[in-house]
C-alpha cells in the first residue's frame, strides 16, 4: 500500500512538473530513457538517445563551481565503481544500474537527484535530451 501512495504522489509530481509522457511504471532505465526520449522528441523531432553524448554529458568540465566541476568530480571517472563527494566525502554508490541495482528504479528519485545535481553541476536543470543520453550512457554497458 506504501508502495502504490508512493507512486501516486510521484507521478502527480510529474504530471505537474510535466511529466505527463512517462509511463506509470517508469520503474526501471529503459522505462526512464524511453520517458525522457518522448519529451526530448517534442522539442526535437527524431531525437534518439545516445549513450555517447551521455559519456559526453558525463565527463564535460561544467565548471559552474571549483570543486564541483562535472559529474566525475563525485562519481569518479568509472560510473560502475563507488565515489565520494567532494565536499562531504561521503561515499556515493556506483551510477550505473549494472552496478547497483537501485539505480533509476524510482522517478521521483531520479527527478530529485537531476534537479539537484544539474543546478549544482551544470548550473541549470537539465534537459530532457540530456536526460535520456545520461540514462542510456549509464545503462548500456555498465557505464563502462
């Protein structure tokens, strides 16, 4: 029951952040990816994603701020081992689902951690595009 209050909460958030093209069981990568692809495609007709300009997206020096330069500067260079934040030093587990299991198992999770990350990191949200490259980067071959 938890589970499905959940969900609905979730997916009311999407819907008014406009979100209204994912599916309601965008539980797993290929469910986000397809979810992002569909709203990119809006914005631009033909848009497929792309696990290179995700590894692109990944690895990009932002440097909106000195100690948070790009996505590697936390989640290291390899996004299928452990990083620790630069800050905190706390220890992030691996990005790519491959990896840990958990990873983009929850839209309102992986909404939460774009809406921060990408205005920390990239000095602004991200777009859907982005967003589907970045989950088909991390998908295919582990990140790798």
């Amino acid at each position: 029951m938890f589970r499905s209050i959940v969900m609905t909460l979730a997916l009311a958030a999407g819907f008014a952040a406009g979100f209204a093209t994912f599916p309601a069981h965008a539980e797993t990568p290929r469910d986000m990816i397809a979810g992002y692809t569909q709203e990119a495609v809006r914005n631009q007709p033909g848009f497929a994603a792309s696990a290179e300009r995700g590894r692109t997206f990944f690895a990009r020096k932002w440097n909106v701020t000195d100690k948070m330069p790009s996505c590697a500067a936390c989640h290291g260079e390899r996004p299928n081992a452990e990083g620790s934040h630069v800050i905190t030093a706390k220890p992030i587990k691996p990005l790519a689902p491959a990896a840990n299991p958990e990873r983009f198992s929850s839209l309102a999770k992986v909404e939460k951690w774009f809406r921060r990350n990408c205005t920390e990191v990239v000095g602004r949200e991200c777009s859907a595009a982005e967003k589907a490259d970045f989950v088909q980067f991390l998908a295919t071959a582990g990140g790798a």
